[in-house]
C-alpha cells in the first residue's frame, strides 16, 4: 500500500486555482522545522493501516480520529476511491465489487476540510484472496509507529523538490526530472542523482528529510513488510537526513520504533534515531575513499563494515554510539580518524544547501521586538530537544537584542556548549549572570563546562551560587548532589564529597549514570575524619531504644511503664584509622551518654542517666597485595553506669570484637541498687550480633540484624534468673527523594528464663518509621510500632503500642 498526503489546497475552488496552489505549496514545504508550524489546517491524528488488506465483495470497516486541535475536531471527512465519494464522517464500511476495478487499482482518498482550506490522506489497498479473510485481524491499529505529537507526519507519502538546480530520480525503466515544484514517487528501488549546485529535498513522511547535495548519487531500497525504518545507500558525494520525531516523544508503544533511517556506504553503515540530523558524506583523499559523518543533533549508531580483523578488534560492541557535536571518519582500508569536532565552515556548508529561501528568509528578518517572546519560546523547545544548530541559527539574527533578554545569551551559550565550542559558550554564560548574578543556569552551565576544563575551585564556586536559586524539586536540583561531589572530591574535601555523593547514591529521581558513578566516586573515598558525634533529642512513648550495650534495655523495672518521656543524649566516637589507609594497630575510643526524664510525676522516680565509654584498638593489614585490598579488625573494652532517681543501679564491664558484618562481645554486670539480695541482678553477659545486607529488590534495601544474649546470674530467686534471649530484626528501606526515606521492621524476641516456675515469653514488634533530612546534618525520625507479649507459662497477653519522634545532629 501507498498512502499519499497531497499538501493543503484552498477551499476556495476557483480556475486559476492551480497557479495558486502551485505558489502556496512551494511555500508551506519551506517554513521552519515542523516543530514550530502552528497548525491551521485539519489534521487526522489517526488514520487506517499503512497497508489496508481488501477482499473484493468482503466489507471492511475503517475509522480515522481527527486531531486534537479545535478546527480539526470541527472538519468534515469526506471518503472517496478513485475519486468517486462514497461516505462522510469518522466511520467508513467499504465493499469493493471486482467488476469495477478490473482496469484500476482502487485508490482511497480521505479529505478533512474546515475554513482554512483542506487535506487529502492517499491510501492504496491491497488485494487478498476472499477465502479466510479477516479484515478486523488484518487491519489492526498502526497509529503507534508514528509520532502522536506529529500530524504532518502521519502517513506514508514521499516527494521530492529542488531547492537548486534540478535532479533525477531513475526507477527500473522510469526517469522523474526534478525541479522546484515537488514531484510525488514511490519509495522503492531507484537512484537520485544531482549534478553541479543541484541540491534536492526529499520529504518522507515514514522517516522524515532527506537533502541530497550536488554531484551526489543516493540509492533508495525498496522496504519489506519487516520494515520499520527507510534504507538506503550514499554511492558518492553528501547527504543530510532530519529525521521525524523527538528525542522525548516516545512511550511504550514506540519505544522499540527509536530508528528511522538505515543509510550505508561501503565502509559504514548508520542508523539514524528520531529526531537525529546527521551528514554523511562519502569521498576520494588521498587516492583513498572515506566516509565521513557528523551529528548536527540527537544520536546516531555506527557499525563499520571493517575488511581487515586487527581493525575489527578494537570494536567491542556491534554499534558505535556518537553523540551530538562530533565528526567521525573511516577510510577504505579500515583506517579511523580521532573523534573530532566539525568547523565552523563545513557546518555552514551544509546549512546553506539545505536551506530554502523561505527559511532564510523567516530566520534573518527577525525585526519585530513583540516577536521576541515566540521566539524565545521556540528556543526553549530546540533547548529540550538538544537540537544545537537549529538553535544557533534561529537565535544568531538577535545578537544585537542580546540586552534586552537573559534567554537570549543562555541559549546562544547553550547551544554552543552543545558543540563542545566551550570558550564561546562560556563568553555568553558569563555575560547571562552579569545581567542577573541570580540566574542559576548561568552559573550552572559555567560550572559544568569548568569541570570539562578541570577547572574544580571555579566549578564548585559556580555550583554553589547555581544551588541558591535552583527551583526544588527540578532536574538539576536533583543533579547538584552528584555535580557539586566532583569538585569538592578532587578540591580534596572528601567529607562534603562524601556527603553529597551519599545523598546522590539514594535519589531514586537522580539518572541511574550519575548514581552509578556517585557510587564509584564513593568507593575512592577512603578517608573520613576521625570523629563522629551524633546528637539525639526527642520524645518516645514506651518504646525501649536506648542501649546499655549494644541493644541490651534498660532496668526490667523501667521498661514496663507505659508512659511519655523525653530524650536528650550524644554519641561520640574517634577512631585514628580513619586517618590512614596505612596497615597496623590504631587507637581510638567512645562515649555515650543518655538521660530520660518522664513526663508523668508518678514515674519521676524512674528518670534514668546512662553513661558508657569505650576503647578501641583497631588492626589493619592487606588482604591482596595485587589488588591493593586490606582488611580490619577492632576489639574494643567498654564499661558503664546506670543511675537511676539519681542513685547508681547497675554497672556493666565488657570486652569484645568486630569483624565485618559480626560482633561478639562477653562481661559482666553488676547490680549495685538498694533493692534486697535476692532481687538484684548481677551475672555473665554473652552477646552476639551479626548484619546481614540482602540486597536490593526493586526500589526496596533489605537488610536482616540478628542477636543473640546468655546472662548466668549469680544469684537466682523467683524474680530473677539466667536467661537465654534470641531477637531478629528484618527490616526493609526505601528512598522517597533524597533527603526522604522510609524504614519497615518487624522484631521477632525470644527469651527464655531459667528459673521455676519458668517466666519465659515472645515479643512480636513492627515498626514503621520515617526519616527526613532537615539540613544536610539534621534527621528527624518519626517511628512508630505496636508490641505484642506473650508470656509463659501463665499465658498473659501484653498488647503496647509505641512511639518516639527523635532529631539527630550528625557532625
């Protein structure tokens, strides 16, 4: 099937109406990239099958969906084959009787009109066999192939023009000369051939344009029904391509539909991605053929069809990716040039040949100052699209208004840094933020090309000043994290760098690339300052989260209470290997302290101090010499004191040691309250802790903390006796943004009593929580859990819900 879009007509049908028709045609083909085109005409957003599949005498039903503008929705559709009407409206059953095309093919035509004028959709059909024929299964949607925002380019049509000279299109015995006034043709097997200046333009709306530059030889390939892009092959001379659709304009429906053109010369073959433009030229040097291919904008893959296999070697990968900006060469003989950067004058080169007068003359004649905010706004489009030459040439006309607005000399710079031209670009940015020291892409945009430059103290000065006015929430407001990590790592101050790499590892918003290379950059962050203090302030409703020991409770006196209380404690710690990354023993030590103050007078007696410190020796040596790996040990003493109503209650002493992801440590604690002999508790203390990291399962962190706890009492009694505890801890993370996150648990506790009758019981306590970064120092937790307690043998339930708002300073 052939479906051809013949061009607006007036609606005024008048005698002299092909003269007109002929002139405005001409006109429209010659208007700014069809981005910009504000639509006036009706449009079909879609339309039958790019093949309709027929049989004679079986009916087939077609529906078409008009635009989403107003006047397309307000058009009359009219339904005509081989010129004859035959319905109107969105609907179309069509019965062909073989008796009346025995001489002609049948040819359906869609006509939309309204006020403005017309558009005709140009279909072929194609004819099966009556047996079997299932028009519903053989006409099936294709509107996904084509870009939704892309009307002009909904169906399949191909014409071609000469915006100089002439040209021919030679098919099987078929000749078309080519001159201004556009020619329809079939996209099958042919050659286009100009001569001298003659320079032609092919618009296709399966793939998009196509200029074939003087002395130039194209051939065109005749598509399968496997097709999805347009082939061909440059024999000699230059061609550019601007291929349909944007960059942005996929989904899932079109995602696997990302190429449209396939062009090949004898040493490369490329494939040209939606919205890409691209130059190809193929050429003698040296006695030497080459291809040479330069990107204008978007993406273009590369598969280099190299003779020789030393040459093949150093392609990894069955595809070349080159970006934006780039010049690639590749001779005969496999030989590669290094990627360069196109100059100036071939860039203008190759604008000026495929560029139509009309064009030239809508981008030059930019006098009107009310026009300024259109334009800015097209600019603004180009910008998204990474379109860098379209916007160089729609903004190099308002260099003499670059006063009047900041925009202007941003995306001048833009552009121009989209060139890798960055001692220009950084001219314009800099003249941007002396017209406002407020705008923050200025100084965004120098501090990206300042990092290109390894210019890191102007980068990371400039990323700073780009942070203060960036909105919240944005694209790059997401991206400072990473951006602002780099020079602050290679300005050798790892501790910022650390942070704000952290912080760009768990943005689920940030690009996976950057995250990824956050984590790289955090790997090589071997150095962290010696100290650490963490500084907790908050209130909690009975729940028991403070540690004697590691995770060990407070006084079983304190912890049945189900009261309010406040919290005011500090963490601090120094650990001298943190120093080095040289092997051998290192010291350091800790402290903490904790008071709680309930809120309730009748529990004032209850109000706690905890005080504990630690020492630590630390013992490092290499693990793999070849792989410069090292790996550690800490054993550690640590002793403390727990007053209670202001009088000592208990004292605690114990030795252990940490190795990777496990913990042992063993002591004793020593009860030194008023209460009677028989009710105090002293004894051996075992512990055992191990962290286990599960990975990450979608956008949840699993992790799995285990312990385990003997106590040997001294002395036993009804009240008191040896005890033997299991607690696991499951517990899952996610990342909302980067400064908020959320924690689930669910603690499983097991103790065991040795004392008769036996006092043993199971604890089952999830938790919620959830933690925001206020400053990049401050979190505030919110948690909050139900305790569930079974106690044996008497089977008493405890139900106790639970908890605790906490802000933490971590210096």
């Amino acid at each position: 099937m052939r479906k051809i879009q013949n061009n607006f007509l007036f609606f005024i049908i008048i005698l002299f109406c092909f003269i007109l028709f002929s002139f405005f045609e001409n006109k429209i083909y010659a208007q700014l990239p069809k981005t910009f085109i504000k639509e006036e005409l009706p449009t079909l957003r879609s339309g039958p099958p790019l093949n309709i599949q027929a049989a004679y005498d079986k009916e087939v039903l077609l529906e078409v969906t008009p635009g989403d503008d107003y006047s397309s929705q307000n058009s009359h559709i009219i339904w005509s084959i081989n010129n004859k009407k035959i319905c109107t409206g969105v609907y179309c059953p069509i019965v062909l009787k073989e008796s009346e095309y025995l001489d002609r093919a049948p040819i359906l035509d869609i006509i939309t009109y309204n006020e403005y004028g017309g558009t005709t959709y140009t279909y072929e059909f194609e004819i099966r066999s009556k047996e079997g024929f299932d028009s519903k299964s053989l006409n099936k949607e294709t509107e996904y192939v084509k870009p939704k925002n892309d009307p002009i380019d909904s169906f399949s049509s191909q014409k071609v023009s000469a915006i100089f000279g002439k040209g021919t299109l030679i098919q099987s015995d078929y000749i078309l000369y080519i001159g201004s006034v556009s020619r329809f043709f079939n996209w099958k097997n042919g050659i286009f051939q100009t001569d001298n200046l003659d320079t032609l333009k092919i618009s296709d709306s399966e793939s998009g344009l196509w200029f074939l530059l003087p002395s130039s030889n194209l051939s065109i390939q005749s598509p399968t029904d496997d097709d999805q892009l347009r082939k061909a092959k440059l024999n000699l001379g230059s061609l550019r391509v601007k291929a349909s659709g944007g960059r942005n304009d996929t989904d899932q429906n079109t995602e696997s539909f990302t190429n449209k053109m396939q062009i090949e010369t004898e040493e490369i073959s490329i494939l040209v991605s939606r919205g890409a433009d691209v130059v190809m030229t193929r050429g003698k040097e040296n006695n030497k053929l080459f291809t040479k291919i330069i990107v204008f904008s978007g993406e273009a893959q590369l598969i280099p069809n190299i003779r020789f296999i030393k040459e093949s070697e150093k392609f990894n990968d069955d595809k070349i990716k080159l970006g934006t900006g780039l010049e690639f060469t590749i001779y005969e003989d496999g030989t590669i040039k290094p990627l360069a950067t196109p100059n100036s004058s071939t860039i203008d080169y190759f604008i000026a040949f495929t560029t139509t007068q009309e064009e030239l003359k809508a981008r030059y004649e930019i006098k009107n100052i009310d026009n300024l905010s259109e334009i800015l706004d097209r600019a603004a489009i180009l910008a998204e699209n990474e379109e860098y030459f379209e916007l160089l040439n729609l903004l190099t006309p308002l260099q003499n208004l670059i006063d009047k607005d900041i925009r202007i000399s941003y995306y001048l710079g833009f552009a121009k840094k989209g060139l890798y031209q960055n001692q220009d670009a950084k001219k314009y940015f800099i003249h941007a933020k002396k017209m406002d020291s407020n705008f923050p892409m200025a100084h965004w945009q120098l501090g990206l090309i300042y990092l290109e430059e390894k210019n890191y103290p102007y980068a990371e000065n400039e990323f700073l000043l780009a942070h203060k006015n960036i909105p919240k929430g944005s694209k790059v407001d997401h991206e400072y994290g990473y951006y602002v990590g780099v020079p602050y790592f290679f300005n050798n101050k790892m501790l910022l760098a650390k942070n704000t790499f952290q912080s760009a590892v768990w943005d689920t918003e940030l690009d996976p690339s950057l995250r990824q290379s956050a984590a790289e950059f955090l790997k090589r962050i071997n150095i962290e300052k010696p100290w650490s203090l963490f500084v907790p302030l908050g209130i909690q409703y009975d729940s028991n989260v403070l540690s004697i020991a590691q995770n060990q409770s407070l006084p079983s006196q304190y912890t049945d209470k189900s009261v309010f209380r406040s919290i005011a404690g500090g963490v601090y710690s120094y650990d001298s290997s943190k120093e080095s990354n040289n092997d051998g023993w290192f010291l350091g030590g800790g402290a903490k302290l904790f008071y709680i103050k309930n809120l309730t007078n009748d529990y004032s007696s209850l109000d706690a101090l905890v005080l504990e410190g630690s020492v630590y020796e630390t013992r490092r040596w290499m693990k793999d010499e070849e792989k410069k790996e090292h790996d550690s040990v800490r054993i550690y003493q640590t002793g403390g004191a727990v007053f209670v109503d202001n009088k000592q209650d208990n004292l605690y002493f114990l030795g252990g040691g940490v190795y990777k992801s496990l913990e042992l440590n063993a002591g004793v604690q020593i009860d030194i309250s008023d209460r009677t002999v028989s009710n105090q508790r002293s004894g051996l203390v075992y512990n055992q802790y191990f962290s286990l990291g599960l990975g990450q399962y979608g956008p949840f962190v699993l992790d799995l903390n285990l312990q385990g706890q003997e106590q040997i009492m001294f002395n036993t009694s009804d009240t008191v006796g040896s005890t033997f505890e299991i607690i696991a801890t499951p517990s899952a993370s996610y990342s909302i943004n980067s400064k908020t996150s959320l924690k689930f648990g669910t603690t499983f506790d097991f103790l065991y009593t040795f004392i008769s009758p036996i006092q043993s019981k199971y604890k089952f306590i999830p938790t919620a929580a959830i933690n925001y970064f206020i400053l990049d120092w401050l979190i505030g937790t919110f948690s909050a859990s139900f305790e569930y307690d079974r106690v044996l043998p008497d089977n008493t339930n405890v139900y106790r819900p639970g908890a605790s708002l906490i802000v933490t300073g971590i210096f």
